[in-house]
C-alpha cells in the first residue's frame, strides 16, 4: 500500500509532466505484483526488465476485468469493487480498488481542470439505469459531485421528467452554471419531452455514454445534432470513462476528447492487437496512471481516432467485443 500511497500523491500534486517515466516505472511496479497482468504477461514472453519505452508496453485486455481479479497486490486486500451495468446476459466487470476517496477526489480534480470549481454549478445528474442498481462509480462520482457543489438544487432525478425541466428553467440565467449529467438514452428520453420547444442555450448537457438496450444504438453525431435541437444548446458535452478506469477526458462539443495529466490514449489495429498505428481509425488502448491499484495499461473495447489537434474521438464499439481479444489466459 505505501506504493500506492506515494504514487497517488504524484498524481493529487500535479507532478506527472514526465508521464513516460511515471507509466514505465508503474509498469515495473504492476508487472511484478499484479498476478493476472504477470501471467499475461508471461504468456505473451514478455521480459518486463526489457521494455524501456510505452510503445512496447503491452496492454492487457479490458475483458480480464470480467473473469479476474485484476489488483497489484494481494487479493485479500482488495473488498471494494465497483462494477458494469452491462446488458441483459452479460458478465460484470468489477473494479477493485484500495480507495474511494481518492477515486472521487480524482475525478474532482480532472472535471475541474477542465470546467472550474464545481461550487460554481448546479448539478443535476438523470441516471436512472445506473441508480437502479448498487456499484456504480458513476453514481459515486455524481454524488460527491453533487455535495461539492453546495446547491440545495442539485440532485439525482429519476424519471421525474416535468420536475426536472421546471428545474432547469428556474435556474438558468442564474449565478452558476447548470450542468445536466446523464445517460445517452434518459437524455434522449427527456429530449423528447421537450419536443424542441426549450431555449437553454447556457445549460450545459453532458452524455456519458450508453444506451443499455433501452433504445436502439446511434452515432454520437446523430445524438448530438438531436440533443442540440432539442434542448436549443450549441453544443453537447461528454465524458469518457467506464468501471475499470479510475480516470475520466471530457469534451466540450464534437465528440473530440481530451487527454490529461493521468490517462493517455493509443490506437490500435482492429485486427492486430499488439500493432499500433498512427492518422487513421482502430481500437483504443488507454494508459490510466491513477489506476495504480490494478491495471493501467488497458486493451479497450471501443473504437476511435486521434485527431489532427491530438484530441481523440470515439467512433463505437467493436463488432463481437464479448469474445474478441486475447485468449492466452482463458482457462
């Protein structure tokens, strides 16, 4: 735990400008001590003593998460676990970690870096499928969203769709700003709702993603242009991040993300897993520094594209994800 301990202070202060030598000395550390990543590892004859650079880093498939305890350290000192909604006949995965408290004072930092104090908002969080069920890191950071932000308007809502639009329309145009959290399919509930008759142009809406076969699947640009013209914003916002990273990048229109001090991300070939590649479409891996705790090199299963400006887009996901990747360790 001390490792922990001290690593997670260079991420609280700051002090990651040198993140190659941040991820190659975690990578050390996790190749040793995190079981499922050293026997993936062994596996694939990787000698962690001989990768000095992050392109050689291998990643570590994200359905591990499904069929392992994937912690640096022993198990028994990992209880907590946060966990996916998944779909109807899926196979959860469980984040264990070794502190919530650092998990939400993360996750307090990154949105602030990005949007400013959360005492400035109000924060109204339409979540529905993920209050509906116990261990979500969502729900968690919602809520302690939600408390840092000081108002008696902020809150959850359910499907307390008339409420909610009173609610906006009483606080907009006020001191602090309004942010509108929710799911891509209440969202679109509520948008309907609306029917294009609202005008919020300061309200701030912002997706995490997610239909959770509520509704049929769309493109982000679909989504957004029907966000747009319902809600009478000029943009939608979006946060990327899911149960197995303890990181979140967000982005304030155009479904362009932003990496930061603690999470990086690569593309990958589709077809070839361990091949990188560089101006063009693939799979994403993503480098999470603050997830000192289990894995920080993952092997997602959404697709994307680094953009011109360095930002990256989420294109989808991959076709048959639930039984694609490697399969060295399937026992």
């Amino acid at each position: 735990m001390n490792y922990f301990k001290s690593f997670s202070e260079k991420i609280k202060s700051g002090k990651t400008s040198d993140f190659t030598a941040l991820a190659l000395d975690l990578f050390r550390f996790q190749s040793r001590y995190n079981g499922v990543y050293r026997q993936y590892l062994s596996a694939r004859n990787v000698q962690p003593d001989r990768i000095e650079n992050l392109a050689d880093i291998p990643f570590l498939p994200i359905s591990f998460f499904k069929t392992h305890k994937v912690v640096s350290g022993p198990e028994n000192q990992f209880g907590d676990f946060y966990s996916s909604s998944g779909t109807t006949g899926q196979q959860q995965s469980r984040h264990y970690i070794w502190s919530k408290s650092f998990y939400l004072s993360h996750a307090r930092r990154l949105f602030e870096s990005t949007y400013g104090s959360l005492k400035d908002f109000h924060v109204l969080a339409l979540l529905p499928s993920y209050l509906e069920r116990e261990g979500s890191s969502l729900v968690d950071m919602a809520a302690h969203f939600i408390q840092l932000s000081g108002s008696a308007h902020s809150g959850f809502y359910l499907n307390e769709h008339e409420l909610l639009i009173g609610k906006i329309n009483m606080l907009r145009g006020g001191r602090k700003k309004v942010l509108l959290l929710g799911v891509t399919f209440a969202l679109l509930d509520l948008a309907e709702k609306i029917s294009g008759q609202a005008d919020f142009g300061d309200l701030i809406v912002m997706e995490t993603g997610g239909m959770k076969g509520r509704r049929k699947e769309m493109i982000r640009e679909e989504v957004h242009n029907l966000l747009k013209k319902s809600f009478g914003v000029g943009s939608i916002h979006s946060e990327y991040g899911m149960t197995e990273l303890t990181s979140q990048a967000y982005s304030k229109g155009d479904g362009r993300f932003w990496e930061n001090r603690a999470l990086k991300v690569f593309i990958r070939d589709a077809y070839d897993p361990f091949h990188m590649v560089n101006g063009k479409s693939g799979a994403i891996n993503v480098i999470d520094l603050a997830n000192v705790h289990s894995c920080a090199f993952l092997e997602t299963e959404d697709l994307g594209i680094k953009n011109d400006d360095e930002s990256f887009s989420i294109l989808g996901r991959m076709d048959n994800s639930e039984i694609r990747g490697c399969n060295l360790m399937i026992n």
